[in-house]
C-alpha cells in the first residue's frame, strides 16, 4: 500500500521493520531491494519502526566493549539497562489499563488474558540486532557489565553485576567460576558479603518476571471459564433395518452402564476443546439406540456447563425436544434425560429402550417395564475416578440415571436448577462452618484421592484454619487459668512428707509442663520450680527424678525457665542427676544443663563448681549417639577459654574418649561436636601429646573425606594445632595423602590448614618428606603458592613444606628438580620483595638455599634476579642489628623473627650460589665483600661460618682474593683459626691461604706455622684435603613450625543441636594461649 501510495522512503521502513523480525521471509526481501534499487538508500539509513530506544544504546554499548573502551561501554550498558527496565514497566501497566473490548469475558479469563499480557512483554521488548534477537536480554547486560566493570579495576560492582547475571542463569559455569574467583580474592579488594549480592533492580525485574509466569500457570490449571457454546447439527447415524434385539438383556442396563462409567469419570479439562467433547458426549447421548428421540434436523442444541473451581450448577444438554440434566438428590447425583412429545405425529416414542447387541452378561431378574406412556431405565454405576476430582468425581460416588419420554416444561428445569443451587449452598455452608446445617459433612464435602484436594476443601482451608486457631486460643487460656489455680497446691503437695504423694503431685506438674500455657505459669512461680529442685534433689524414687528432670527440660526451652532453674539452684541437683542408672533420666539432665551452658549467664562457672566436669567425661562411655553430641558439646562449652577445665578433662581420661569416640562412630553431629572439643584441647600443650599417643591424628584423618564441610574443617584445625608434637608419629601414611590431595581445592581454611599440617609433619622425619615428595607433594605446594596470592597464612606454611622436602632425605635432589620443573622458582624468588611478613621471607631464603644445592637451579635462579634480591636483603637486615647494638639495646624480634636470622640466611644462601662462577662474579661486582669482612667480627657463631665461607668460595678468583685481602680480612681471619666451630677455622684457613699466595716468603711462613699450630699439627696431610672438608654442601636443619593458637572468635555463635529446642548463644574469647606466636588474627571461622 505504502509503494501504490508513491510512499516508497515508508516503503522501504516499513519493509525493513518486517525483516526485522521476519528474516526469512523472500517476498519482503525482493522487495526490500527493489526499492532500494529505485531510491538508492544506504544500509545505514534503514529504519526500524518499532526499535525500542534502548536498543541502540545497547548496539553501541557492545560496540564499545568489542573495541576496548569499557568505561564508555559501561555508561551506555546501563543507560540500556535503565531504559528498558522503563518500558518493561510502561507495558506492566499498559496490560491493566482499558482496551478495545472486542467480546465480553469472563472474571478469570479476564485475568488470565491480563496476565498473559504481561508475561508477553519480556518477549515483545526483546531487541532484535541484524534479525536476531537478543535472548535473555537483561541478563546478558549483566554479563557485559560484569566483565567491562572488572577491566576498569572496580571489582564491587563486577561483582554485583555477575550475582545478578546468575538469577537469570543460575547454572552458568563461567559465571560462577568467575563468582568463586572475586570471593576468593575478597580480602585483596576489600569486599564485603553485601558486594556480592544482587543489584536491586535485578532483583524487582526477576521477581516480577517469575511471579507472572507463576501467576499464568495457575490460571491456566485452576481458573477455568464459563462456555456456552453452540454444536452444530450433526448427520444421525442411519440405523440399520433390523435393529438387534435386547430381549435377553432387558432391565440390566449394562450398555449405559458402560458407556457412563467411562464417560462421566474422566477428569475435567481445560478450554474450549474439553467443553467441545462434552458436548460431543451428551449429543452421543441422546442418540443412543436404545432411547432414540427424534429432534428436528434443523434445531442445534446447546451445552451449558458452569466449570469454575466449584460446580455451583446441574450441568444439561439442551434441545428442543429433549433435555439431559445432572444434578444432587439426597445423597446421589441423579443424570436425567426428560425427553419433550416429538413433534411428528408420525414418529411416536417407543415403548421401551432398544439396545445395542452385546455379548450377554449373567441374567439378571428383570424389572418392571413401564407403560407405554413413560419409558423409565434406572442405571446405578459406581465411578471410579482417576483425574483431577471434582465433587461429581469423587471415588466411590453413586449415579443414577433416568431417562422419561414424557413432556417436561421450563418450569420444571427452573426447579432442577434451583434444587443444585441449594445443595451447592448447603455443601459450601458445611465446608466453611461445620455443623451449621445438621447435616453428615461427609455427604456434603468431596473426599480426598490420591493426595489431591478438591476446589471445596481449599476454599474451606482458611476458615477451618481460623476455627482452629480460636479453639486453640481457647484452650490456652483454659490451661494457663487450671495452672494458675493448681500452683499452690501443688507446691504444697511435692513438699509433702510421704513419697507417694509427691510422685503423684510431680506426675501432674511434669503433665502441665508440657503444654504452653500452663508452662509459662510454670516459670512464673518461683516456690514450684524450687519445689521440683528440691524434690529431684532429694529423691531416691526413679520415676520422681524422671518427672522433676523432666520438667526441670521443658522448662528450659525459655530463657524465663532457665533463669529460673539456675536461681533455685537446680544446677548442681542436675549434676547430680548425671549419676543416675536411668537412661531418661540421663538425657533430661544432660539437655537441660545443655540448654543452661549455652544461654544462660553464669551457668558454666556454677557447673564447674558443682564438678559437672568430673560427672560428665565418664559419659563419653555410653553408647547412644545422640547423648554423646549433647554431653561433648557440654564439654566443649566448659573448656572453651578455661584451662583448668581443660586439664580437669585430661585428668579423668577425656583425650583417649574422645579419639574413641571419632574412631568408632559414624552420626555426623557427635562427630562434629567431638571434633570441636578436641580442637579446643589440641591448643593445650598438656593435652596434645596426651591426643596424639591416644592415636587422635589417624583418627582424625579417617575423616578429612566426610561429606560434611564443617567436620572437616574441624578435624583439619585440629591436626594442624597437634601436628607440631607429631613429627615422630607412625601410621600417618594416609594423613599425608589426603592432606596433599586437599592442596588442590579452594578453600582458604582448608589450604591453610594443610599447609601447616604438612610443614610440621614433613619437619626431621626423612621418611614422611619422602612420602609426601613421592605423592606429587611439591607440585601441589608450587600450584598452593600460585593460587594464594598473598594470603602469607598459606604460603608462608607452604614454603617451608618446600623447604624440608627439598634437603635431607633421600628424594631431595628429586624434589628440588620438581620446583624448577613446575615453574616454582620465579614465584618463590617473588616472595622475596617487601613488605612480606619476616617469616615468610626467613622461609623463602632457606628455600633458595636448598634449591642453589641443585646445580641445574643456578641458572634459573640467576635469571630470576635471586642474588641482587639476597644482598639487598642482606644489606637492611645488617643496618638494622647494627642500629641496635650501638644504642647497646637488645635486638628485638620483628613477627617472630630476630634480623640476625635474616643475615646469616642470606649469607648462607649467597655461599651456596657462589659455587658457580657467573654467580660468583655477580656477589663480587655487587661490592659485598666489606660486608662480608664486617660479618667476621659477628657475636654470632652461625653468621661468622657462613661469613667466612662466602669469602671462602669469592677467594677463588684473583680479583676477589685481593680486595678480601685489601679490606683488612687477615686479622678477624687468624682470630677464627682458633674457632670451637670446625667449620668456620677450615673455611677462614682456606682464605688466609689463597690470599697468601701472592706474599712475600716471610709473610707466607708466618701463615703457615699460625695454620700449623692451630689446625694440623695432627693432620700434615690435613691441608692438602681441606677443601674437601668444607661443609659446603651440608643444608640447614629443618626449623620446627611454632604451633599454632586455635582459631576462636568472640562472636561464634555455637550450632545448636536438634534434640532440644534451639536458641542463640554467642561464646567468649578464649583467653588461653600457647606462648607461641600466633600467625592469624582472626578467630575460629569455620563454624558453621
């Protein structure tokens, strides 16, 4: 039209629009190029009609990503972003407001045609880009926005972006790997928990977008219309000339029997197609051979049936000389066809029903035939329902069907209608207010089949919810008035003097305990509670210590119950308890001094005063699961932060229990708990070799592959606080596997955890550093060191497993192969640039000097700048002790690690380098050798060995050997001669000798006797063998990692268990430390 209309510019928009978002279609296409053609238009002047406006913005902001500039990309990103939030909103709205009324619906289609609106926008606003559409639109700006914000360094909102990318995507792998790497580097950028939540307007758009696709799929179930439809005419079947007889069958029924109970059972459906059907049945109906009635050719007949979520009327075909009409008589839904007088005087009604030929079923007695005036059939069929039950469904329900041929007027439809009115009012009465019409609800309401409820009884829900509740309501104030009047005498009664009555009095205290309302009268009256106290205290009946202990447990579900017990001194009454033969018994005292340590103030002081300690370790010899959990847990609460009730629990055999226990059992929480109680003990230094010899490292390593984190983590903290008293352990073969096999997951703690674990382990035990070096230990170190970045509380741990598996052992050579292989070096020669923390970089120094031990290690640890790193470090740490000793203070340690460390590593490590002659030159070009003179006159025995060893290796070159001699190294050199240190006299005579060479005679034969006299004049041959004795190759011993404190925290809520009720409690700090230096500051985190 546009192009008749010499309109050939709106021609050609109006053809590019349609491609748009039909781009297969070939006419438009020609067409699409045929005006092109005529007006020459370019493609960049095509006009899409319906592009939204966001739609460019967004071409433009994936443009800008694709060329790199992102913090354009981003603003236009979320200037599209915003603007089609605005236009999703503006359709909302436009699906509510008034339209073209083209017919008249119904309530619930008019809902559903709304909400079907609605879910439709998300579709219809989905931009189309060169005929493609964008699909899941929202979430893919997210996705742009995630990665653009990470470029331009702002991880907060990279991070918000990729949360809200994953509502829409939840199984999105990259995303959510993207998602554990920001966590995994949340401390580097500072973020917190909230930065990792979904933006708001993610938020609002994916809850909307879900709730309308919810709402439709409700509708589209539940909410079924009103139809009256018409069915046309259909051709009768032509019926043959000798119809078959029914004579043997007559008055059985069974052919409508049939028919019926397999139409009238099947489940309602949806919509116009299911309404057709039952039309298509009621016409079948009424031309049924058997009661055929003529009905004019001419004349549809209409179906009208009401299908809401109830059946508020009888359903009936209509027409204009028969009628069929369902509806409820008493007790049964009656199905009646009343049939008009034909209106051919030719035709008239047939005596009697003639029925199909069918097989003969059994004979039955006959019935009684009517006159020829009324033809009557009565059929009882029992249904059997197997869909979605309605209240004509339900299981079992009884039919009848009657078919007249006599004339029924409109009158009597009217009265039809109005009778099912009735009983649908009375069943709907019965349904919200039982008993208020006198009738069986049984015969009212629908009944229940396989699990499903019907439409009735769901809108009875809320009312009988209501009724409920009232009663309920009455009933407390019933039961909190009995108690309130009960409490005197009852306080009399258990303060009685013969033991029968008070067994019967405490019998009903324990009865009125257990309801709500009379238990809060309960704790109200401080002379009851005391009365149960003191009855409990005293008695030596079992069953009235089983019903004070149980009170005393009901009570404690709240706080005004505990504060209660523990005023009246109910504390050390349940101690005692603990001693009882009665298992119930057991259980109630235990739980409610649970509930006591975890929530009520003062309580844990009051149970170690009463010696609850001393009663509650010889319970860890029971053998209920769920008794254990509660008693460790009491055990865990009294230890934490006390170390007298820790050594209490040593002294009366609690380590060997509790190892006990994580050897033999399999309930994860009494694993849990018992975990927790010996990571509290493993910080003991009397506790741990007591842990340790009781075998606690293999068992608790037997559980480093559960499938419960929490436990795991536990038994990780656990070993790596005993691992430091462990070294010499056997059996922990297995230990070591899992804990290399841990180096490869993600987890902080665990990484942390291991890492320590394997550096104490591996620490003078030849034959676990070779276990671990074998079990790919050191690649999995390297790939730890990688990935942790500089978390220093794994890598520290990490470098100096390295450290000992790299020296003295069997493997070592191969191990300090496998860092250069796995391209460990660069990495660990990273680690020593400031500001790492002094104990990391003491580790890597003696790690480099294992590794220069390896002389296929020279190389790459000269390309990787090792030596300029050492001497500068050399150089700082000496400046520094040199501060200290002329101000004539002690120096003091800095992390836990004294300077005078950090020089005599450097220089040992610059020793072992200076074996190769490219080495060699750089230490000498880099002008250390005063330095090294300087370290000759060291109070350190250690610092002047390496000294002199360094000068020792230097001297080998011409150059060197004079400017050792040029800085005055000849006096502090003869002084060392006379050193006790073996080493350190072989090293400073190899260097008098070499820069003796080039002396006058004389100068020569003074060095010579001095040699002579202090270090040969046992050995002549001593001499000529002297560079062979040169310890050069002998590494340092393994330094023992400092165990470390446990990690607590003063805001660790405890876990509650699920044997009692559950309340929040919070723990204090842990007060007790090792002496030792603890290397993390935070507390114990992984309680969870």
């Amino acid at each position: 039209m546009k192009e008749q209309a010499n309109r050939l510019e709106k021609a050609v928009a109006a053809a590019y629009t349609f491609l748009q978002r039909n781009p297969k279609h070939e006419l438009t296409a020609k067409y699409l190029n045929y005006y092109r053609g005529m007006l020459d238009v370019a493609d960049e002047s095509l006009t899409d009609l319906e592009a939204q406006p966001y739609e460019a913005v967004f071409v433009r902001a994936v443009k800008l990503y694709n060329s790199g500039d992102f913090r354009s990309s981003t603003e236009d990103m979320e200037r599209a972003l915003a603007e089609y939030l605005a236009v999703f909103a503006r359709c909302l709205a436009g699906c509510e407001g008034a339209h073209e009324q083209v017919d008249f619906k119904d309530f619930y289609p008019a809902i559903a045609e709304s909400l079907q609106c609605k879910v439709d926008c998300e579709t219809n606003l989905t931009p189309n880009v060169g005929g493609y559409f964008v699909e899941k639109f929202v979430a893919t700006m997210y996705h742009y926005l995630q990665f653009a914000y990470y470029k331009l360094n702002d991880v907060r909102q990279a991070a918000r972006s990729a949360a809200s990318y994953m509502l829409f995507d939840p199984k999105d792998s990259v995303m959510q790997q993207n998602l554990v790497y920001y966590r995994f580097h949340r401390a580097r950028w500072g973020l917190e928990e909230e930065d990792f939540q979904p933006r708001e307007e993610a938020k609002l758009y994916h809850n909307q977008t879900t709730e309308l696709r919810e709402l439709l799929e409700f509708t589209r179930m539940y909410l079924q219309s009103d139809d009256e439809m018409e069915l046309e005419e259909t051709e009768l079947p032509v019926e043959p000339e000798n119809p078959p007889s029914d004579s043997e069958f007559e008055g059985d029924g069974d052919y409508e029997e049939g028919i019926y109970a397999n139409w009238w059972q099947e489940p309602d459906a949806k919509g116009d197609e299911a309404e057709a059907e039952v039309a298509l049945q009621g016409q079948r109906f009424l031309q049924l051979p058997g009661a055929r009635v003529t009905l004019p050719h001419s004349t549809p007949f209409k179906l009208r049936c009401c299908k809401r979520l109830l059946r508020p009327r009888p359903c009936f075909w209509e027409g204009p000389s028969s009628r069929l009409v369902l509806q409820r008589v008493g007790s049964q839904d009656v199905l009646e066809r009343v049939c008009a007088e034909s209106a051919s005087p030719e035709q008239p009604p047939p005596e009697r029903a003639e029925l199909s030929s069918l097989p003969a079923p059994a004979p039955a007695p006959a019935r009684p035939r009517p006159g020829p005036a009324t033809l009557h059939t009565q059929v009882r069929t029992i249904g059997d329902s197997k869909g979605v039950m309605e209240e004509e469904e339900a299981c079992g329900r009884q039919y009848t069907l009657k078919t007249y041929t006599q004339g029924v007027s409109q009158s009597q439809g009217d009265l039809d209608y109005q009778m099912s009115t009735t009983a649908r009012a009375k069943r709907v009465r019965e349904a919200m207010c039982p008993g208020v019409t006198g009738e069986d609800s049984s015969l009212l309401l629908a009944t229940q089949v396989e699990g499903q409820t019907t439409n009735l009884q769901r809108l009875a829900e809320p009312s009988q919810m209501l009724k409920s509740a009232i009663v309920h309501l009455i009933n407390y104030q019933d039961d909190a008035e009995l108690a309130t009047r009960a409490l005197p005498e009852l306080t009399k009664l258990l303060n009685d003097e013969d033991p029968v009555v008070v067994t019967k009095a405490a019998m009903i205290v324990n009865q009125l305990s257990k309801k709500e309302a009379s238990r809060r009268a309960l704790m109200g009256s401080p002379q009851l509670v005391a009365a149960v106290v003191r009855t409990m205290q005293n008695t030596s009946d079992l069953d009235t210590a089983r019903c004070t202990t149980s009170i005393l447990h009901n009570l404690s579900h709240h706080r005004e119950g505990l504060l209660a017990i523990f005023k009246s001194g109910g504390i050390p009454a349940l101690v005692r308890m603990l001693s009882s033969p009665v298992e119930s018994v057991l259980f109630y005292a235990i739980t409610t001094l649970h509930n006591l340590l975890l929530y009520q103030e003062g309580a844990k002081m009051a149970v170690r005063l009463a010696d609850g300690l001393q009663k509650m370790v010889p319970l860890l010899n029971k053998n209920n699961p769920k008794f254990l959990a509660i008693t460790t847990d009491c055990l865990q609460l009294l230890a934490y932060g006390n170390q007298e009730s820790k050594l209490i629990i040593l002294a009366n055999g609690g380590p060997q229990a509790l190892v006990q226990i994580m050897r033999n059992y399999s309930y994860e929480k009494l694993l849990w708990t018992t975990s927790r109680v010996l990571k509290v003990l493993s910080v003991c230094p009397s506790n741990k070799p007591a842990i340790v010899e009781a075998g606690g490292m293999q068992a608790l390593g037997k559980h480093l592959t559960s499938n419960s984190p929490r436990l795991v983590q536990n038994c990780l903290w656990t070993l790596r606080n005993l691992s430091d008293v462990a070294t010499k352990q056997e059996g922990l073969e297995n230990v070591l596997k899992i804990l290399v096999n841990q180096l490869s997951v993600d987890d902080v703690n665990v990484l942390t955890c291991a890492t320590g674990t394997l550096s104490n382990l591996t620490c003078n035990n030849s034959k676990n550093k070779t276990l671990v070096t074998q079990n790919s230990g050191v690649e999995a170190l390297i790939h730890a060191i990688l990935r942790a970045g500089d978390k220093d509380d794994i890598t520290e741990p990490a470098v100096c497993a390295l450290r000992h598996l790299t020296s003295r052992h069997p493997e070592a050579e191969m191990a300090q192969n496998s860092v250069r292989l796995n391209y460990g070096i660069p990495a660990i020669v990273k680690l020593l640039n400031q500001p790492n923390q002094w104990p990391l970089v003491k580790a890597t120094i003696g790690l480099i000097r294992n590794l220069a031990l390896c002389p296929a290690n020279h190389a790459p640890l000269q390309e990787a700048s090792v030596i300029p790193r050492l001497v500068q470090l050399l150089v700082k740490a000496h400046q520094d002790a040199q501060r200290h000793v002329a101000a004539g203070t002690q120096q003091p340690y800095t992390d836990g690690v004294r300077m005078e460390e950090i020089v005599e590593g450097c220089t040992g490590a610059l020793h072992i380098l200076a074996r190769d002659p490219m080495n060699r030159m750089e230490i000498f070009r880099l002008n250390t050798i005063p330095l090294f003179v300087q370290l000759l006159y060291s109070s350190v025995e250690n610092i002047q060995r390496v000294a002199a060893g360094v000068l020792c290796e230097l001297a080998q070159d011409k150059e060197a050997a004079d400017a050792i001699d040029a800085e005055g190294a000849s006096a502090p050199l003869m002084e060392l001669l006379h050193s006790r240190n073996e080493g350190t006299a072989t090293y400073a005579a190899a260097v008098l000798f070499r820069i003796s060479e080039d002396k006058n005679p004389d100068y020569r034969k003074r060095v010579s006797v001095e040699l002579t006299n202090s270090l040969f004049k046992h050995d002549p041959a001593a001499w000529e063998a002297a560079q062979s004795m040169i310890p050069i190759n002998e590494p340092y011993a393994d330094d023992m990692d400092a165990t470390y404190r446990p990690m607590y925290s003063s805001d660790a809520p405890l876990d509650p268990l699920d044997m009692h009720m559950d309340m929040d409690g919070d723990y204090p700090i842990d007060t007790y430390s090792d002496g030792l230096r603890p290397p993390y500051p935070t507390a114990d985190h992984m309680l969870a």
